[in-house]
C-alpha cells in the first residue's frame, strides 16, 4: 500500500482551496471598495504622487486615498483610487521605482493595457476573500512585513496575500430642519434690524453686535436645545465701513492683569455652511475669537489674539460639491499688533469636526503663574474643543492690557456662513496685579541719573529734573484717567502730566488735576518686580517716558534695558532710605523662607481670607484676619517648592504673591 506522507496531504488540502478560487468576473460590483489585508486589518493607501510606494493605513472610511474601483482592461482589471489626482496601481519590477517589486501610485486613468498595470482578480468564495495577479505572472500583491507593499511569487499559506473588499456606501449628507437653504442674497427683509438690536430672552449670553442684513439673529430649538442662529453672506454688511459682516455677540471683558484674571466662555456650537472664497486665507468663518488690548503700539485698536475659523471640507460621489465637515483652525498673533498671516499671525490647524455635530467649546483667556520663573507671568488663550485642548501663550504677556471674548459668525468672503451657539456661559474674574499704579504720592527718580522729575509752574511748561525730591513740586500721584488700564500722572500743585505727538516729544505740565481719558494725557504703568522700578508708556503708542542726556525729560521709544527710560518711585511720607512703597499689594517675607514667614498686606481695606496654594492648585493654607500682617509657621503639607499667596480684601479685590519654601 502506498504510504501517504504529510507532503501529500497538503498538496491535497491545497488542491481542494484551489476549485473554489476562480478568476475574472467575479467581483462583487464596480462600486467603490475598501482593500484591507486578511493578516493586517490595514488598507491599501494612495500614496498621492505618481511613481511613490502605495502605503497601508488605518485612516477613515471616508478617507478617499483608501477607496478604489475595479475597471476592465480586456481581459483584466486596472485598480483605480478615486482621488481625482490619483491614478491606477502599477506593479513595477526589480527596477521599480520605490524599490523591487514595490507597488506604487500613478497618474494614470483607466482603462489602461498596459503590462504593469494590469490585473488578474481571484475570488476564494469559501472565505470571500482576495487575490490580486499581476498580468499573469506568478507575482501576486502582498503586504510584506516591513511595510511596503509589492507584488512576488504567491505562497497560497501566507494571509499577507489575502485581501477583503470593504464596500464604501456613502451616506448623503443631511440638510438640518434650521438649515437656511434658500438662494444666496445679499440682503433680505428679515435682515433689517440695527447693529445692536436684539430679541427677547436671546437664550445665549453677550450683547448682540450684529452686521449682516441678510439675517436677524433668532432662536431654534432641535436636538434637546435652544439654539441661537447666526446667519451671514458676503457683502452683507450694510454699514459704512469695509469691515466683514458679521453677527457677533460681545461679552464684558476682564480689565485686571493680575495672576488669576481670566475671561472664560463655554457653549455648544453646530456648523452648518461657512464662508468659501477659493483662497485658503479668505476662506473660512470665525465661529469665536479673543480680544485684547496692548500696550506699545502696533495693530487695530482693539486687536484680536486668537481667531477660531472653521473652514469647508466638501464631500465626494453623491456629496460632491457639498459642505460635509469643517476644519478648525487657529489663527493667532505672533506678535502684539499681528494683523495678518505672515505678517504677525500664523494658523495652525486644530481638528476637524462634522457638519452638524453637535460640539463642546470653551474658551479661557486670561494671566497665569509663568511656572518657569514665578516672577513672571503668562497671558494664555486656551480653547477646549470636542474635549480636546489647544493652549497658547499670547507674546509679550507684559503687555497685556485685559482679555476678552466674543462668538457667533464673523466673515464670509464667498457664499454664506451657518453657525449655531446653544448652552452658553460667561465668567470673569479680575485680580488686581501689585504691579500697577501704587496708591499715595511718590517721588521719580530716574534710574540712570538719580534726578527727580518736577513739575513747573504755567500750563504748557516742559518738565525738568532736579537733585532734591523734598519740594512739592516733585510730589507726583495717580489718577485712574477712566479709561482701561490707563493712568494719569499728576503734580497735585500744577496738573496732570501732557505727552505731545510732535517734535521735540517734551513732556509739559497743564493747569489741571481733572483726570481725562485723552490720549495725549494717559498712560500706561509697567512694573518690573525684580528691579522694583517702573516704566511709564504714552497710552499705548510706544513711547516711554525718558531722561535725554542734556536732562529734558521726552517721551520716546525705549527698550526695556535702557536706564533712563526706569524710575523708582520713592514715597512721600517715607524717608528715601527705605523706599518701600504703598501699594496696594500682600508681600511676603522671609522669601524664600524655611521655617516659617510673615505676610503683611499693604494699603489693603481689611483682609477676609488667606489662602496658600501649591503649583498645582492644591489648597495647603487658609485663614482670616482682622491685622496687617500674619506670621505663619510651615507645616508637613508644605513641602519645598513654590507657591501661590492669596488674599481677599473686604471689597472682594483678591490680592497675590509669591512664596517659595526652601
């Protein structure tokens, strides 16, 4: 009898896979498929360029770099990817140009004959799987280990040469019951309402500061929610100016630059249509955006910081020509007065989302703690969209006047823009910085010549220096001038302190100790806290309060090292020897300490509570007091390391410092 070895045996379970493999015609349909690897689960990938190696991924279904169609070429196939800038799959040799045998994309439109472009399809109707001939040589697509794709002899053992065919149905898009889908105008009836003109019970937080004609804002309620609706079109702005139309709504701003002041606003938002002009840099809708004011000039008077922008992503097949998802990106400053892409603003790409999806937003802006030194601090804007954050740290956080919101729909250069705000929320929270205008009346004197500034007699008199900080006219105090973040400087005998705009730039004494907002007349404090001197900016023009070297007293444009352009402000009521100020502000010492500190709180209207907190934001300390001062020995749950003081005077001002624990 003849012995059956286990050689046979195989040659025979493989002759039965075999009868149920057939080859030509067999394909399910000419509809678009999915191709994904038995012994992977990845699919085969588009590599976008002709003569590149095709790749294999897990990227989405809608992916159109992973969809392809089978088109007959005689008696064989051309694998097509259904992007418009791809072509068929060619099987190159052992000269190929991504490597032997490595599959690549072409550009190349079916149907094509030629030799190394062509394919025998087989059907193993048992597991309803794949094989993919080239021509009809022994060479058969395979997903190797390393991660190439190539096409070598078959081993019928081997899944790598097994494939699915993963239908892709597309889903039509759908049109949302508040979905404006009327004819694309400029201006309509319902879209006559004045600029600030808003409806009862709005539902969503902030004044309404709307510049469209096309659409008043309204209010819809689908999917569990009021929502608010924010409909514009190009061209629609119908007030004389050459600003984008806009439906926005506007929110109090947080005015205090103290660590701890923050502007912070949280809703929902849909994307329904935005804005589409063809150029990526026209393109897009602003669905939120952060405001800001900033000392040193430069930029818009009220120049945005951080844009969120929501770009088109249109559909394919059935979609095709059709918003079906939004990109959101950021376009943000680079620098203070940054007004467009590459000229001091910059847009990064932070996630896409579908239209119609329902999806969570917050935004916080505001001034933190720097953690790498605790000296200096961090103005942030930092967005939480869809549950995933996108921080960023606004430059030159010194020059940070206040922090601000705003939402709705705002730009469409092409077409129209559709966005809808539901559950909206706003807080603010504002912490007075120690380093601003000191309370009580104070000598300047310069930093590079010991002199002090002094008033003159006559309104339009130039200012002069003077070795002697005794007299009155040398006596200097602060006016809060009504407009934010800004102060007058006045001599209580001859008047606030004037910056004229034209040469010589010298500063002049006036007549009157009437605060004002005018621009000629306000200015912005700076305080730097490890010199303990400051420097004193013309409103917010750049220019710094400054002695010449022929001892005028100007204003101009100062770097921050230059001596002259600092002042101490030496108080009054204090010898000159131990100028420590009478701000309203907590300090600590010993700092650093060890075993344990005082904290005295200066020219502060009574103290509620204190409270120590750690980098983290664990509380390790809390009390009150009725004193000026309280001395605190370190505990266990105080560790070496750095540490935030905290103190909530009796008008609920909250007041902080540093501490660090050796």
């Amino acid at each position: 009898m003849k012995k059956i070895t286990l050689k046979s045996i195989l040659f025979f379970v493989l002759a039965l896979c075999s009868m149920s493999i057939t080859a030509q015609g067999v394909l399910p349909s000419s509809d678009i498929f999915r191709l994904r690897n038995v012994a992977t689960g990845l699919f085969l990938t588009d590599a976008g360029a002709s003569a590149q190696a095709v790749t294999m991924t897990n990227l989405d279904e809608d992916d159109i770099t992973t969809h392809w169609t089978f088109v007959e070429s005689g008696a064989f196939y051309n694998i097509d990817n259904k992007d418009d800038n791809a072509g068929i799959l060619r099987a190159p040799g052992a000269g190929g140009p991504a490597g032997p045998f490595v599959v690549v994309s072409t550009n190349t439109d079916p149907p094509a004959s030629d030799t190394d472009k062509i394919w025998t399809v087989h059907h193993n109707a048992t597991d309803d799987t794949y094989r993919f001939q080239y021509s009809t040589l022994n060479r058969y697509m395979y997903h190797d280990a390393n991660g190439t794709v190539t096409n070598v002899p078959l081993d019928a053992m081997d899944d790598r040469f097994n494939w699915e065919l993963v239908p892709y149905v597309q889903t039509p898009v759908v049109v949302p019951p508040d979905e404006d889908t009327r004819p694309i105008v400029v201006c309509t009836p319902e879209g006559q309402g004045g600029q600030f003109d808003d409806i009862p019970d709005p539902q969503n937080v902030g004044s309404i500061d709307d510049r469209s004609c096309y659409a008043d804002y309204t209010k819809f309620d689908l999917y569990g929610k009021t929502w608010g609706v924010y409909n514009i079109t190009e061209g629609s702005n119908p007030l004389p100016e050459t600003l984008q139309p806009r439906i926005e709504r506007f929110l109090p701003r947080s005015q205090e630059t103290g660590v701890g002041s923050y502007a912070r606003f949280t809703g929902t938002f849909r994307i329904l249509e935005v804005g589409d002009d063809g150029n990526f840099n026209a393109d897009g809708t602003y669905i939120a955006q952060a405001k800001g004011k900033h000392t040193g000039g430069g930029g818009s008077a009220d120049p945005a910081i951080c844009l969120y922008r929501a770009h088109p992503v249109y559909g394919t097949g059935i979609n095709a020509g059709k918003q079906v998802a939004f990109d959101i990106y950021a376009e943000r400053i680079t620098e203070r007065g940054g007004e467009g892409v590459g000229t001091g603003r910059e847009v990064v790409f932070l996630k896409q989302v579908d239209k119609d999806e329902v999806v969570s937003f917050e935004l916080e802006v505001g001034f933190r703690e720097d953690p790498s030194d605790p000296t200096k601090k961090i103005h942030y804007c930092d967005a939480v969209i869809g549950g995933d954050l996108f921080e960023f740290n606004i430059p030159d956080p010194e020059r940070g006047l206040e922090s601000g919101i705003r939402y709705g729909a705002y730009r469409v250069r092409g077409g129209r823009a559709q966005i809808r705000w539901a559950d909206t929320t706003y807080e603010k929270v504002e912490v007075v910085d120690s380093g601003g205008a000191p309370e009580g009346v104070y000598r300047f004197k310069n930093v590079a010549t010991g002199e002090y500034l002094k008033a003159v007699a006559g309104g339009g008199a130039a200012v002069t220096m003077t070795s002697s900080g005794e007299a009155q006219d040398t006596h200097w105090t602060f006016l809060n001038s009504g407009a934010a973040g800004f102060h007058n400087i006045n001599n209580g005998t001859y008047g606030i302190l004037r910056a004229p705009n034209t040469h010589p730039f010298e500063i002049l004494c006036t007549s009157s100790s009437t605060a004002t907002s005018s621009g000629d007349k306000i200015w912005a404090i700076e305080y730097n806290a490890l010199e303990d001197t400051y420097r004193f900016e013309r409103g917010t023009n750049g220019s710094y309060l400054y002695q010449e070297v022929d001892g005028t007293v100007i204003h101009i444009s100062a770097p921050d090292t230059d001596d002259r352009s600092k002042w101490i402000l030496e108080s009054t009521t204090l010898s000159s020897s131990n100028p420590e100020l009478k701000t309203s502000s907590i300090k600590v010492y010993p700092n650093p300490a060890q075993d344990k500190f005082t904290i005295t709180f200066n020219n502060i209207n009574g103290v509620k509570d204190v409270e120590i907190y750690s980098v983290l934001g664990k509380r390790v300390y809390k009390n009150a007091t009725n004193s000026s001062n309280i001395t605190i020995t370190k505990t266990n749950n105080m560790p070496s390391g750095i540490y935030l003081v905290k103190a909530k005077a009796a008008d609920n001002r909250i007041y902080h410092s540093k501490l660090v624990v050796k």
